[in-house]
C-alpha cells in the first residue's frame, strides 16, 4: 500500500480554549470525573503485527506477561473495593475476548452496573495494517460480545493498545458508537469529523493513566495521588467558566498492587467528596454532551473556522 | 498490506489462560491458608547474590545491571562486586539482628568463584535458590533444549554440592524463562519457581515433569525496582515497603495469612546511605508480633500441607 501518510489527521478543527459557549454538566457540576479501568487480556504468543512487537523481551516474556496477569488474578479485587467504597462506577475499557476468558470478572462488574466499551479483542492485537473488512470484523466482534455478556451496546471506544488506521473513527461512528478515548488534545468533548454521522472525543487522560505514572515516568505513589489532586483541583477551577472533563484511567496490574492502593484511594476521595463534581461514566458524559452541545459546539467550530 | 487471515484467529480464546502452566483463579475466591502459631503475614526476605560477568552477550538482551559501557566496563564490574565484598554483609547483619533468616537467590558462579561468601550463607541457615549460572546466562525461547538442561542442571548440582542443602526453589537470571525452563528445573527436583510475578500467593505449575509451585518472590517490593529502575530515593523506598505491608496486614488475618516479599541486591541496598532505609521498613514489619519471618522453603511447606 503507498497511500502518502498526512501531515495532520484531518480529525478535528483548531478550537482554543477561550471564548466557548459554557457546559454546565447536570445540578451545576463543574467537573464531569470519569473513571475508566481497563481490563485487558495479554496473550503470551499472540501472530506478530509487523509494525509492533507483542512483548519487550521474546516469546515467552513470561515476565511482563504474569505482571499484567497480576490485575486480573488479584489487582481488580482490591480496586473494585476502593470503587465500591466510594461508590464510584467504573467505565471499562475491555478488551473483550477476557469475556470468555475471565467471565467472573464481567460478572462482577455487571452487578455494580459498570459501563463497558471496547479496547479490541485482545491488548496484543493491533490495528495496524488490518484492511477495512479486518477492522471491521473486529469492531463487529467487540460490539456482539459485549452484548452477549454484559446486555451492553458499547458506546465507547480505546483502540487496543492504542493501535489506529486512518478510518478508524469513521468505521466507530458508522457502527453507532458515541465516543473515542484516543484524541488528547483537549479537556472538553470535542466533535470529530467522520464519513458520516456524528461522533466525539471524550478526554481520557494520559496524564493521569497509572501506567503513564508508573511505567513510563516510573513515578511513586504517593506523586500520582498528588498529580491526580492537582489535576483535578485545577480543572474545579477552569469548570466553573465551562464544565471540564476529568480521566483517570486505571489498570488493576498497576494500581492494584498494595503499596499504590492506599494513596490512589485518598486521592479518589478527596475528588469525590467535592460538591461540584459529577461523577459519572463515558456514556453518560458522551450522551449528555450530544443531547446538549453538540450541535451548538459544532456550529460554533464552524464559524470560528470561516463558515466550514 | 492487509494482515494474513490467521490475524483474526484467536485459537486460544475461551475460559482460563492461554497456556497450559496454571489455572486462571482470583485470589478472593481461594480457600485460606494459614501460618504457623496465627500469624497473619509471612515475611519473606530474599537477597539476589549475582556474578556479572565483564563480557557479557547481548543476545537475547542484558539482563538489568550488567554492564553498559564498552568493554572493559570496570565501573559496572565493580560497583556489582562491590554488593558481593560489602554490600551482603550489611544486610547480613541487619537481618541477624532482627532474626531474619533469609533466601538467598544465588548464581553458582558465585560458589564456584567465592565459596567463603557461600559459607557465611550457609552458616545462618539461610535458603539457597538456585539463580541460574550468572547474569550472563540468560534463557529465553531460542535457546536450544539441550543448552538449557545442561545450564539448569550445571546450576543445581553445583549450588547442591557447595552447600550441602537440597536447593528446591528456582530464580531464573533476569527472570526470564524459555517455554521448557519450567519443565527443565522440575526435571532437576526442584519444587518452586520464582520468577512469575502475577500473584501474591503460591500456586501450582503443571509441567511436563511433576508440578511446581508458583512462589510470590516479589518483583514490586525490590530495590530493583524502586531504587535502580525507577531511581526512588530511599525514604520513597521505606515508604512504599511499608504501605505494601500495611495493607497486606490489614487484608490479612490469623485465618486467611498473606506473604509480605522483598527482594534486595547486596550492589543496590548495601551501600552505606541505603542500609538502614531496609532495616527501618523491616523494623516496622517485626514490631507486629504476628508476622513470621521465614524463607521460601518455609512458606511453601506450611501452604502445601494444607493443599488438598
């Protein structure tokens, strides 16, 4: 394939940060704080992509492979508990094949009436170079799988491993879903150009993931509860201008390991326990924003961009 | 391109793992185990005793620690010996002083090389693990069957013989395995690995030669990780070891008992300004007077009498 690779992917307007017609999320919130874990399933020899390797070290890494197994075995425990404690839902990023392979997992998450989306079918398998018929036989997957264990049309969408093609999001918003959690360029909803029909962004921060944190900027604990106060504190004071979006998107290897959950669970609750926030799911923020904004958001785009 | 057909397989999609070593299972769900005399947490100490040989190869990588400038890299030589000559004798002695007995994780390099370090082991009943030849020998999926039996096998009867103890407990180098590693150690009698990090308490390993029991040998709770790879200060690293057995305290009780496990390299904490960021987290530990300070070989017999 020699289609030439753009200089800009074409998916959203230039749109600063000043000057937007206020949100007010639902009973005056000026934060929307969504929590998104995600649980993943990380095959030891998955077929090899040929832009991605599935694992640092060769197959098997049988020690990336038990540190994510960690999450499922014994992490999401131990987070689900600070969840019910807080009474906060979680939105999942799925990858969904766990459906089959981790059935109780779904089945407690169900019961506390947890949204599902779709993170593929499998963390080790990627998008990239699938035709479109491959892309959407996965997506088709996605939405009839969580269907058939959790009653749930997905509304929202984290590309596995963050792995995209050019139509992605078009193929997303053909298929009715809402929402992409892949676009960071923003603390507010945005719309996103697609084919055809009407599709957003919602902020899904990697700023705030806990394997950002602890992986990548190999931060200690007590630092990502202090971030994520930061963050959050920060943004409780721009939402009263126009109502801001908070992520944190979790997974149960990383934060549900005992000397991270004590200052995670703090920080949560320090969040939760301001009056001015709306703690609520993807779904929600997503139908909210389209029931209310959209539509003047866009208008809005348009003329700050010449009438497009 | 597009992706070949077998991309969208997913031959091993259905209940349980993708590999046939273990069965999938959350910790929550397990019957309790006990521990001797109601303690509520084991307390496991391991102490890495490594030989980082001057040349080693980089396929397939280096394991972490070995040396990283060109050749002769007589800083990295040094500062790992340095844990052998100095280092592991501070620890050593903050443990006798607080009736620790530790496991000591050893490459049989290093008792072919300094059987006096060896000795000093041995004499305070500390556990020998089998760690391999040396840092520098590595197993991984393209190494051949016969290389690696012959390596595992050279490990063990060397380490039996220079120390006069059975050596039932295993610690690949880098913790790194080959899909036969498992199969080859059960083959030499060993009865636990240590090198999975997905669970915080043991469980069984199927191989082709008799089962072995998963140890929680852990992979967090190391100045490995916190110190050298993450580059934590010291007081971070007191810190986290002590949330971590905060929490598993208050998760545990006399009824259903839990492991506390951390992993030390003489070359990292056995410098002067690091010593005592050990001791005061293990003090912390001993000041509860039902927490049992034992080696791998004691935890596995107390949990396997009550396997079953």
């Amino acid at each position: 394939m020699a289609d030439a690779q753009k200089s800009d992917p074409g998916l959203y307007d230039y749109w600063p940060y000043i000057d937007r017609p206020k949100i007010e999320w639902p009973n005056g919130a000026k934060v929307a704080l969504w929590v998104a874990p995600n649980i993943e399933f990380y095959e030891l020899d998955p077929p090899v992509n040929p832009s991605r390797k599935p694992w640092p070290r060769p197959v098997p890494d049988i020690l990336t492979y038990s540190a994510r197994d960690y999450g499922n075995r014994v992490g999401h425990w131990r987070m689900m508990e600070v969840f019910d404690r807080l009474g906060v839902r979680g939105s999942v990023s799925l990858n969904v094949a766990l459906c089959e392979h981790h059935p109780e997992i779904i089945e407690e998450c169900v019961k506390r009436n947890w949204e599902f989306y779709s993170h593929g079918i499998y963390n080790t398998r990627y998008c990239y170079n699938m035709d479109e018929a491959q892309e959407r036989a996965v997506i088709e997957d996605a939405i009839e799988t969580v269907k058939k264990h959790t009653g749930q049309m997905i509304a929202g969408w984290l590309a596995p491993a963050l792995t995209h093609t050019e139509r992605t999001m078009d193929l997303l918003a053909e298929y009715g879903i809402l929402y992409t959690c892949d676009l960071f360029c923003d603390d507010q909803p945005q719309p996103v150009n697609v084919r055809k029909g009407r599709f957003i962004s919602i902020p899904y921060s990697l700023e705030m993931n806990d394997i950002i944190h602890y992986n990548v900027n190999l931060g200690s604990p007590r630092r990502y509860a202090d971030i994520l106060k930061a963050n959050f504190d920060q943004l409780l004071e721009e939402g009263a201008q126009s109502g801001t979006v908070m992520c944190i998107p979790l997974h149960a290897y990383a934060v549900g390991h005992p000397h991270r959950i004590g200052p995670f669970a703090e920080a949560l609750e320090y969040i939760v326990s301001h009056e001015d926030v709306w703690v609520t799911t993807g779904r929600e923020i997503a139908q909210y924003y389209f029931e209310n904004y959209y539509d003047q958001t866009v208008t809005a785009i348009g003329a700050a961009n010449g009438g497009r | 391109m597009p992706l070949p057909p077998e991309y969208l397989k997913y031959s091993r999609r259905g209940y349980g793992m993708d590999q046939s070593w273990y069965d999938w299972s959350m910790l929550p769900k397990r019957p309790a185990v006990k521990w001797p005399n109601g303690a509520r947490l084991a307390l496991w100490v391991s102490t890495a005793v490594e030989f980082f040989p001057l040349n080693p190869p980089t396929v397939p990588f280096k394991a972490p620690g070995s040396m990283s400038t060109p050749y002769p890299d007589l800083r990295h030589y040094t500062l790992r010996d340095y844990g052998n000559r100095v280092g592991i004798f501070r620890i050593m002695k903050v443990l006798d002083g607080l009736g620790i007995r530790a496991s000591a994780a050893v490459n049989s390099a290093v008792a072919e090389r300094t059987p006096r370090l060896i000795d000093e082991i041995v004499k305070r009943g500390w556990e020998i693990l089998a760690g391999g030849l040396d840092m520098g020998h590595i197993h991984h999926g393209d190494l051949d069957v016969a290389t690696e039996s012959e390596w595992i096998a050279r490990c063990v009867e060397t380490l039996r013989q220079s120390t006069g103890q059975a050596v039932t407990g295993w610690l690949s180098p880098a913790r790194s395995q080959s899909m036969q590693t498992m199969n080859l150690v059960a083959a030499q009698g060993i009865d636990y690995v240590c090198d999975w990090v997905n669970d915080e308490m043991p469980y069984p390993i199927t191989t082709a030669n008799g089962q072995l029991v998963a140890m929680p040998h852990s992979h967090e709770m190391s100045d490995l990780l916190i110190i050298f790879q993450n580059k934590h200060s010291e007081e971070a690293f007191t810190q986290q070891l002590i949330d971590q057995f905060d929490v598993l305290y208050r998760e545990a009780s006399a009824d259903d008992g839990r492991i506390m496990a951390i992993t030390v390299h003489p070359w990292i904490i056995g410098q002067p300004h690091r010593i005592k960021a050990l001791e005061r987290a293990l003090a912390h530990m001993l000041a509860k007077d039902d927490v049992w300070p034992a080696t791998g070989a004691d935890i596995l017999a107390a949990w396997r009498a009550q396997q079953a």
